[in-house]
C-alpha cells in the first residue's frame, strides 16, 4: 500500500513544517527565558566573587556553598568596595566593572595591538581586611575554563574561584571543588619582587599543601591539562595586575616602590 | 504491577536484565564509559536519559503517522535535539545551581544511541502509553548499569561513594588506607569502565547461557 507519507511533495512539506514550528519554538523558548537567564548568570558572577575572597556558607571541609541567590547583590554591595576598571596606567571606578566580558576584551586586544583592554579589578573590605580580586580566563583541555583569585595587599593569595564549561567529570571537573581550590589559599605568587604565579605541579612531594611558598600546589591526578590551563590562566592574567597592585603597595607604604620584574607575558 | 497489564510490565521489566540496553544490545556505550567515575554524575545521567527517552518516545509515537520514511531519522534527531534544548534552557533559567551541577550532560543525552534506537525500533511502531514505558523501561536498564560501573569506579578509584570518604582518608592514612591499602588510580579513566562493563556481561551470561549467541 502507497502510504501518502512517500510522497516527494509530502516529505518536502513536513520539512518545512517541521523546521518552522521547531524553529520558532526554540527561538520562543529562548527569547522568552533570555532575560532570567542572564540574571541568573549575574548573580553568578557575583557569588563567584565573593566566594573568592571568602564570603560564602560553607560549612565543613565538604563542597563549596555560595551566599544563597536572594541575598546575593546586597552582600556584593556590602563587601565589594570598589570596582575599578584598569587601562593602560589608569584606573577608573566603575560599578558595573563586573559586567565587563573578559573574553571580549581578550580578543579585542589581540585584534588591534595599540588597544588598551579593560582589567576589571573589584576591592571588597572584610573584617578590616582589604582583598583585590582579579577575573581570570583560560584554556582547559575541552573548553574555556575562567575563574577569580582574591590577594591579600602582600600579594598572598586569599582564596580562589574555579569554573570551567565542558571539563571532563571527575577529572578536569574537580577544578571546581574545595579540594583543591582550597589548596591556593595562602600560596605566594611572587618570589621575592618578580612575579611567578602558582603552578599546579604533579610530583611537587607535598600533597598536604603544607609549603606555602614554593608557589605549587598538588595537580589533581588525570587532569593534567585542565592543571596546566589553571597553571596557564593565573600566570597570564593575574601578571596584567601585577604593575597596579605593586603601585597600591606603594603608594600605601608611601614610599616609592622598586623597580619590579615581571614575567615576559606582559608588555 | 497491578497497575500495567502482563504485557506493559514486561515493557519496562525487560530491559532492566534479559534485554539491556548496554549489555546484550550494546547501545549507549560512549556515554557509559565516559561519565561513570563518579555515582553523582552516573545516577544524574540516568535520570535526564529517563525524562529525554521517555517525552521523546511520547513524541514520537503521536507523530508516527505522518513523519515520511524517507526523512524519519532526521525528524527523529532535530526532535530529540530540540527536547534536549528546551530542557537545558527552562533548567537554566529557574533551575540555574542544577543545570550547573549537570554541565555537560545535558548536551550528552543527544549523543546517546539508545534513544535514537528507541525511537526507530519501538516509538515509531507503537502506541503512546506502551512507547512511554518503553522509554522508562530502556531509560532504567541503563540507569542500572550506569550506576553499578559508577559505584565501583568510584569506589575503587577515589575511595569515595556520592562523596564521601567511605574507605578513610588516603592522605592521613585512616580507616583501610591504615592497612596498607591504595586507591586504583586506572580505575578513574575509561578503559576501566569497559572492563567492568564486560565482567557484567560475562556474568550475565554465564547465568543465563540462553543470551549467548551462536
């Protein structure tokens, strides 16, 4: 029997019908939940922050709990002083500085040389203590991975922020969990005055993390390159900050700060 | 089961064991190897594969009639792709911490072959109800082995179940780790998972010799 479903014409006609009514469907669909969505993504951005310098309700040694999604962007605004946006030897305040997309600015500056990108830097007072926040962005081994790590005004690291797109679960994934963020907690990035960063090391002999100045801490076994990308990401953009913080310093002491060295991955 | 019929039971009860979708059909592999070094991420997988394959399945079956042969797999695809967008969207915007949680196994789901396979063999050939349990049914059988491969990777690869640390701690030397034991670190990447898969396999059917083939 010739079902009428055979026909060219019919095939042709459900493809199109099939195309439009899914197509308008998801195109609906996202229209539609664009505006929560985005939302959702800025108080993320948000608690990533704040989680990063220490502001968040875990409890325990178990998994990261951030400040809960209601009360997020009041305790941004009370623990965030300052939000600076750093060009070139400028910096200007700006209360949406979180907003600003790195990776646009990445590509951007690696477009046009002369243009001088963007460094969001966010300054949050906690208990008298003063934390400087810097975004990170990277490489993973599947996709991009990005984080924030807050320093001390010694430089010494206070807490860091992990996330990545499509890492692979259990493995490269784990970037994101408290065993080794906290791990950089109280890690130097600067040896002496040149800065190094901190390395995710394998075979470094101190799984624990008790040496805190040997700017290594313990890489997470089958994620070497998601490690590396970590690795990777800290040396290249917390060396942008570097010439700013350093001035901070500085100027802080009130006293004029050495000559600094800093890595060949900034110009 | 006093609320399916004989026949409906055996919709969902089948795949579970005699006719697993893994095991004695060899579907869904990829994702089997891929996602199973942890139980969390197993049992998440199970669930999502059972909402996709079963609201696919219904889909399908109501459309049986007029998808033209010729075109039936593509339609099947942009349909199963489609569910799989409007779930990650809508778990996006009211369900943000979770669609985090799940990351990429949402977009997984596409890949796996089970669904395309139920939907060709079973949805396109049968009513809505049965093809609703065929899915549930297949979407279990799955689940099951999912889990199992996952408890024990995990197990013996981190020493850990759902997360927490049921064998002592490996670095301050607790619980068995006291003793001399060590976590199996091969058993944390994939070709582990095959492994256990195919020890499933073998004991499947030395139990049951009616499931070897000639």
């Amino acid at each position: 029997m010739a079902r009428f479903t055979d026909k060219n014409s019919y095939t042709i006609l459900f493809s199109v019908i099939m195309v439009l009514v899914v197509g308008s469907l998801l195109a609906g669909v996202a229209q539609g939940l664009r505006s929560k969505i985005s939302e959702n993504e800025r108080f993320e951005k948000q608690q990533n922050i704040l989680y990063a310098m220490g502001v968040d309700d875990n409890e325990g040694t178990g998994s990261v709990t951030f400040i809960p999604t209601k009360e997020v962007e009041a305790t941004f605004h009370k623990y965030i002083k300052k939000q600076l946006v750093i060009q070139g030897d400028e910096a200007t305040e700006d209360d949406n500085a979180y907003l600003i997309d790195i990776k646009k600015e990445e590509s951007h500056a690696n477009d046009d040389h002369n243009y001088k990108r963007k460094l969001p830097l966010f300054i949050g007072e906690k208990d008298g203590k003063t934390f400087y926040i810097i975004p990170m962005r990277g490489k993973g081994l599947w996709d991009a991975i990005w984080g924030f790590v807050s320093l001390d005004k010694d430089l010494v690291v206070e807490g860091v922020y992990f996330d990545h797109k499509g890492e692979t679960p259990g493995l490269g994934a784990n970037i994101k969990e408290r065993f080794f963020m906290d791990d950089f907690q109280g890690e130097q990035i600067m040896d002496g005055n040149a800065f190094v960063g901190i390395t995710v090391a394998k075979g470094n002999n101190d799984p624990l993390n008790e040496r805190k100045d040997d700017q290594k801490v313990d890489a997470l076994a089958g994620a070497t390159i998601t490690g590396n990308g970590v690795t990777a990401m800290i040396k290249k953009d917390v060396a942008r900050y570097i010439p700013y913080l350093e001035k901070l310093k500085g100027a802080e002491k009130n006293e004029t700060s050495e000559s600094i060295q800093v890595s060949d991955s900034i110009q | 089961m006093a609320l399916l019929s004989k026949k409906d039971s055996r919709l969902i009860l089948d795949p579970l064991a005699d006719n697993n979708p893994i095991t004695i059909q060899v579907l869904g592999i990829c994702s089997a190897l891929a996602i199973t070094a942890q139980l969390k991420a197993s049992i998440v997988m199970a669930l999502s594969v059972m909402v996709v394959l079963a609201v696919g399945n219904v889909v399908i079956s109501l459309l049986r009639n007029v998808i033209p042969g010729k075109i039936r797999i593509i339609a099947q695809l942009i349909i199963v792709a489609a569910l799989v967008i409007i779930v990650d969207q809508v778990l996006k915007a009211f369900a943000y911490e979770l669609s985090k949680q799940l990351s990429v196994f949402i977009g997984l789901i596409i890949t796996n072959c089970i669904i395309m396979g139920r939907f060709e063999a079973f949805a396109l050939a049968n009513k809505p109800w049965r093809s609703f349990l065929d899915g549930i049914g297949n979407a279990a059988g799955y689940g099951l082995i999912l889990i199992i491969v996952g408890f024990f990777r995990e197990l013996l690869g981190s020493g850990t179940l759902l997360g927490f640390k049921v064998l002592g701690d490996p670095i301050a030397k607790t619980g068995v780790y006291a003793f001399g034991y060590e976590n199996n670190g091969f058993m944390l990447l994939s070709p582990m998972a095959l492994i256990i898969i195919g020890i499933i396999i073998w004991a499947q059917r030395s139990r049951n010799k009616a499931l070897i083939e000639e």
